[in-house]
C-alpha cells in the first residue's frame, strides 16, 4: 500500500507542476518578472523529481543478478538523492543566480530597467498565475499528506520526514510545501513591486525562493544519504524479529541483532541466536527454519535472513 500512495503522490504533484511550468513561463514572457522565471524553472525541476523518483521506483523492481544479489531496492534511495542535486542546482542556484543578475541590472538602470514588469501590460497576469498555481500545489500536497497520513502512523509529518524508508512520500512533502512557500514569496514580491512601482522587491522575492530550495535540497540530500549508507530497520520492527525469535522453541535466547534495509521494503536481518548444546544438528536446522518463517511472518519486509546459532552449555 506504501509503493502505491507514494507513486499516486508522485504523479500528481508531477502533473500539477507541469501544468504550473507552463503558466510561469506564459507570465514570464509576458511580463519578464524575474521571480516567475525563477519559480518557472522550479516547476520544472519539481517536475523532473517526480520524473526521477518514478524510475527510481520502476528501476527498483528489477530482479537479483548474480552482480546484485540483494536486488535493486537502493535504486530509489539513489534517485531520491538525485532529486536533491537537481532541486539545489537546477532550482535553487538558478534562482539565486536570477536574483543577483536582476539586482545588478537595477543597480546599473537606478531601478528602471528597460521593458520591465512595471512597464509591461500585462503586469498583473503574474499575480493570476501564481493564486492559480497556489491552488493546484495545494492539490497536490492534500494529496501527499492524504496518503502519508495512511502510513505515517502516530509520527508527525516531521518524524515522518526524518524517518520514513520510503523517500518518495517525503520527498514530494517537502517540494509541495517548498513550493507553497515559493509561490507565497513570488506573489508578495510581484505584488509589492506593482503596489509601490519598485522593482527590488521582485528581486528579494526571486532571493528567497532560491534560499528556500537549497535550505530544502540539503535537508533531502542529508536525510537520503543516510538511507544510502544503510539504515536499520525501525525500532518497532527489531522488537517484532526478536519477539518472533524468542518464541520459537530450539531458540535460548538472541545473542545479538543486525538489520539494514536493502531497500524501502527490503530487509536483511543478521542474528545470533543461542541453541541448546543438546541439540541434534537436524534440530538446529529444524529451530532456525521455523526461526526464519516466525519472523517473515512478523515483519514481512524481512526478506533476506541469516541465523547463526551459537551453543549454549547446560549449567
């Protein structure tokens, strides 16, 4: 249920934004405010996300090989992170970059540039665009935070954020509220350079969205770096593999517990388990075989198991 909330989030946050990059770039051409082209080429890097994070997801489903014994469930891990470089250089240094070359062309014109947003007639279609915009992204995040809230359990969605092993949901969390806070920093700066006929404030809204994605791009690569490098499976679930492991019989006691995720729904369980020293060798093979169904029946991410028994002395 988790693959398929996370791709219907995908692809509706990716059919909002190129729906939104098609009016920004309209209203840029228009009006060449700078914060449209800024929020114009955050569209399309949002876009290309969702783009990325749906390979992500169609590369991950690919079988074993001999090459990749333990599959391929990183893949969406690895796109994840690559949705965070695109976000930081495709959107928020292109933004920043945006801001620095408008600010410099207002320093050299005293503020007046030629065909500027105040002189353009179509000065307003900018603040139509945006309010249209910031009703589709809201949309499209009622629709991530729906299908979140299905999987999210007690956490809040910033637990849910820092947490989750499936980086789609979050990701398209964190772009849709990024978004909202653009298209919020976008209409103030058209609106206040219309209102008072003073183009800095396009510039210093252009400034904060580019702010605001690389703030967001290193937050997401943070947190898909660590899944990268091999998290553990949650808490929860280690207290469900021990349980399931201390009720079988043949099974003393758990000597140590590893796990990792190999992918979102991809689990390696490593254990040691303590084994009667009476105990035939076939009645150690039969514990460890009813040791690994006890936990896939448990915790059925649990895909790849290794028991090694160790003996235990009578006293």
């Amino acid at each position: 249920m988790s693959t398929e909330g996370s791709t219907k989030a995908v692809v509706a946050a990716l059919l909002a934004n190129t729906g939104i990059a098609v009016t920004k770039f309209l209203a840029f051409l228009l009006t060449g405010a700078s914060s449209m082209l800024a929020e114009g080429i955050h569209s399309v890097a949002d876009a290309g996300n969702q783009c990325l994070l749906l390979l992500g997801g169609r590369q991950a489903r690919r079988r074993p090989t001999a090459e990749h014994p333990f599959g391929y469930g990183r893949e969406r891990y690895i796109y994840a992170f690559l949705v965070s470089i695109v976000l930081f250089t495709v959107g928020g240094l292109f933004a920043l970059y945006e801001a620095y070359h408008k600010g410099h062309e207002l320093h050299v014109t005293h503020g007046h540039p030629d065909d500027s947003l105040l002189d353009s007639k179509w000065a307003w279609v900018p603040i139509v665009v945006l309010l249209a915009a910031i009703v589709m992204e809201s949309f499209s995040l009622r629709t991530a935070m729906r299908e979140t809230a299905q999987v999210k359990g007690d956490a809040t969605y910033l637990e849910f954020v820092r947490r989750a092993k499936q980086p789609e949901l979050p990701v398209v969390l964190l772009e849709d509220v990024a978004a909202l806070c653009g298209l919020v920093f976008a209409l103030l700066g058209v609106g206040l350079a219309l209102l008072t006929n003073n183009l800095w404030f396009d510039v210093i809204g252009t400034a904060l969205i580019g702010l605001l994605l690389v703030v967001v791009a290193i937050v997401l690569g943070i947190e898909t770096k660590s899944l990268l490098l091999g998290e553990s499976a949650s808490v929860d679930a280690e207290q469900r593999i021990t349980s399931a492991l201390r009720g079988v019989d043949g099974i003393e006691s758990v000597v140590h517990l590893k796990t990792m995720h190999l992918g979102p729904d991809e689990l390696l369980v490593a254990a040691k388990i303590a084994v009667p020293a009476a105990d035939s060798a076939a009645e150690v093979a039969d514990a460890i075989n009813a040791a690994e169904a006890s936990i896939r029946g448990a915790e059925p991410t649990a895909r790849v198991i290794y028991l090694e028994p160790e003996i235990v002395a009578a006293d």
